[in-house]
C-alpha cells in the first residue's frame, strides 16, 4: 500500500511535520534550549543578585533580558537553517527528499517554517524569567508581546539567510561558518562607542541593520517606557528584511536546490 | 597721519568690542544673563527618570549669542561617587542667540544613578562670557532593591532542570532503555 499523496498545497506540511520531528524528536532541538535556558538562567541570576548590575532599574533587567533571549533565540534559528539544505546534502538524504512529490518551493517552506520552531521555543523559555524580572512594574505582557513580534520577524529574517547560505553553500561546515559569521557581522555595530553610534552615519548604520533596528525598537519600548508608535521607523528594516529574504530563500531555494552544493551545476 | 587714522580705527574698534560686551556683562560688570529653575526640589526613588526645566533670561540690551548651558550633578556627601555622564546623557547644550529682554527654556531628564542627597545645577557661559550659575536644584535620592534576588534560584535552576530531564528521558527513550525495561519485567512476569 503507498502513502496517500499529499494533497497539492499542503505538501509543505507535511515538510514541516517530517522536520519538526526530526528537530525535537531527534533531540538536536532540546539540547540546544536546554543550553538556552542554562545561559538565560545565568543572565537572569546575574541580573537579579549582583550587586553591580542591582542598580539596574527593572525595567533595564527585564530589556536586558529580553534582547539577550532574541538575539540567542535567532541564532537557534540560523543554525538550524544553516543545515537545513547542505546537511540533509552532506548526510546523503537530499536524493530521496527531492524524489518525493514534493515541489522544491514546498520543502523549502517546510524547512524554514521548522527552523522557526527553535525561535518560538526559546521565546516559551523566555517568559518565565520576563515574568519574574518584570513583575511588580507591569511590563510582563508588553515584554512578552514586543519579544514575540520582533523576535519572530528578526527570526525570519535570520533564519531565511540561513537557508539561503545552506542551499548555496558547498559543505555544511562553510554553511555554518558563513551563517555564524553573517551574524556576528550584524551585531558588530552594537559594539561600536557611543559617539560612533550617535552620528548620522552610525544612526543610519543601525537603522539599516535589521538586527540593531530591531534590538533599538525594543530597548526603547522597555527599557525607556516609549510607546509602540513612537519609535515605530526602527521596524521597517526589520520587517522589511524579513519580506525580502523569506521571499528570496523560498524563491532561490526552489531554483536552486540541487544534489551538489554552490552556483554552477 | 595715517598712524592716527590707524590708531582711531584701532580704539574705536576696541571701544565697540568693549561696549558690546559690557553691554551683555551689564553696567557694573556682572553678566546680564539670568538662570531659573522650575523647582527647587526633587524626591525620587534610585533608578528613577526625573525631569527639570532652566531658563535663561538675557536681560540685556542686546542680543547674546554662543551660550552654552552645561549641567553639572555632585554628591553632599564627600563618599559617593558621582559621574555625570550616567546622570544625563545630553549634559551640554548649545543655545541659539538670545534676543534682548528674551529668554530660552531648557528640558533636562535625568536618571537617579546613586542614592542620597544631591545638587544639581546649570551653568551658562561664552566665549565672551563667564560662567552664569543657576540656583541648586536638591535631589533627594532613597535606595531600594530593584529586585527580589531571592526568588530567581528556583526558576534559574528549575527549568535548565526541566528541559535536561525532558532531553535525558528522550535520548534514553531513543536508546530502547524504557523497552528494554518492560520487556525484563514481562520476563519476570
């Protein structure tokens, strides 16, 4: 008897099923929340009884917090799509997935949509200590909702580049260097001095990176009490970063997806 | 005779140069610039934002331009350390001119960094000009405990816990050590 044929449209869940099973029930995914939960239990802890940091107002702990668990929680996402396309390439099992009726558009779909799971569970991770550092000062459902909706669109973003870097790259292990150097490469501007930051051309810098764009956003709702209109030009590279590369890894995945990894062949 | 063309062109500059500045400076040498505070007094809790406005007065008969107004924070007491820079990030401001009988208002915010008891002031000055000091504004400060340290143990341990427990049982799950473990007890059985 063969497997019912998916119905056309839907095939793509039935990606996301295979995968989200292999993440989680394959274990990769809990031991990389498992080692999210440890680093934000140290960062809360930190935040919560030494001395030098207890000056922090709350508001300030709970932002601290929040832009640790998005910028972590996305990179969870970039190496999981980092070796969405190159790994099942390296592993030998890319052959028979591009035998199953399943159009290249789908799986890509599927793969992104399952490399996102890693961002929504480090979010649920998140929420226990948002609560705790930020009770008391009514900022826990802002905190929760502003992180979920940066951190999904900075999720997006990040792990699209991540699947378009796996469906480029030659091996997995330059797959993976190249997606951990992309991101580093975009949070470098957050260690640039203050002044830097402050002129035109470091205030354009940051804005223009999603990533910075997006952590600003949040720290200024946070941690200076804006409101959510306020600041609300620091979201557009974000969102508009997280259109483009979703639309450009499902696109060029679906044209470029092949047995042997890079440009030509 | 051209020298003492020279010469007049010389002190008559200098006559104006001096005129304009007693002018600013006032009749008897004191500067005709003014600074106010809107309060005198302020109460806060540690890691609070509070806010304060100066205004400078140009109570002159011409117009003052190049000021500069800087605001300066220090501790009464001799035993806290006090850098402005965590106080107010915008500590220097550079004003446009000021017109005769005009004045310009200045919004400061601030942030509570230390506790106890402190004066925080602002000073206007020029080129031309020395410094103006407003009055002293009091900050009264009072410590609190941003958090309940006490509480983050469980949670911090508690879920790394969780999610490890949660890893193990599916790793050994994934290792058949649960089936084997029924299938020793259907032996026994």
């Amino acid at each position: 008897m063969t497997p019912a044929r998916p119905r056309k449209g839907t095939s793509w869940a039935v990606v996301f099923g295979q995968e989200l099973r292999d993440l989680w029930m394959g274990g990769r995914g809990l031991v990389l929340s498992f080692a999210f939960s440890c680093l934000l239990s140290v960062i809360a802890f930190l935040v919560a009884t030494n001395k030098a940091l207890n000056f922090l107002e709350q508001r300030e702990a709970v932002n601290l917090t929040l832009q640790v668990a998005i910028a972590v929680g996305t990179l969870l996402a970039l190496l999981a799509a980092a070796d969405a396309v190159s790994g099942e390439r390296e592993r030998g099992t890319l052959e028979s997935l591009l035998l199953t009726p399943v159009s290249r558009f789908e799986i890509t779909v599927g793969k992104l949509l399952a490399t996102l799971s890693l961002w929504f569970a480090a979010f649920i991770i998140t929420v226990p200590y948002a609560w705790f550092l930020g009770r008391g000062i009514s900022i826990v459902g802002e905190t929760i909702l502003i992180g979920l909706v940066v951190g999904t669109v900075l999720a997006i973003f990040v792990a699209s580049l991540g699947i378009l870097i796996s469906v480029f790259a030659a091996s997995n292990r330059v797959s993976l260097s190249l997606g951990l150097f992309a991101l580093l490469a975009l949070y470098t501007p957050t260690q640039l001095p203050s002044s830097a930051q402050k002129g035109w051309a470091g205030e354009l810098l940051l804005r223009v990176n999603p990533l910075t764009a997006g952590e600003h956003y949040v720290g200024k709702v946070i941690a200076s009490s804006h409101s959510w209109s306020e600041d609300l030009a620091w979201l557009i590279s974000p969102f508009v970063a997280a259109v483009v590369f979703a639309a450009a890894a499902s696109i060029l995945g679906a044209r470029f997806i092949r047995l042997r990894g890079g440009v030509a062949g | 005779m051209t020298r003492i063309r020279l010469a007049s062109v010389v002190v008559l500059a200098t006559v104006l140069v001096l005129g304009a500045t007693a002018a600013a400076r006032g009749a008897d040498g004191s500067s005709s610039l003014s600074v106010t505070v809107d309060r005198s007094q302020i109460a806060t809790k540690l890691g609070q934002k509070f806010v304060f406005r100066s205004t400078i007065t140009n109570s002159g008969s011409t117009a003052v331009g190049g000021l500069i107004a800087h605001l300066n924070v220090l501790s009464f007491r001799g035993n806290v350390y006090v850098d402005p820079e965590d106080w107010s990030s915008n500590r220097v401001r550079y004003l446009a001119p000021i017109p005769a009988g005009g004045s310009t208002t200045i919004t400061w915010h601030m942030e509570a960094v230390n506790a106890g008891s402190f004066a925080v002031y602002v000073t206007v000055l020029s080129h031309e000009l020395a410094p103006t000091a407003g009055p002293t504004v009091t900050v009264a400060i009072t410590q609190r405990r941003t958090l309940n340290s006490g509480g983050i143990l469980p949670l911090a341990l508690g879920i790394p816990a969780l999610l490890g427990l949660i890893t193990l049982g599916l790793r050994l799950r994934r290792a058949g050590y649960f089936a084997r473990g029924r299938s020793r007890a259907a032996d026994v059985g």
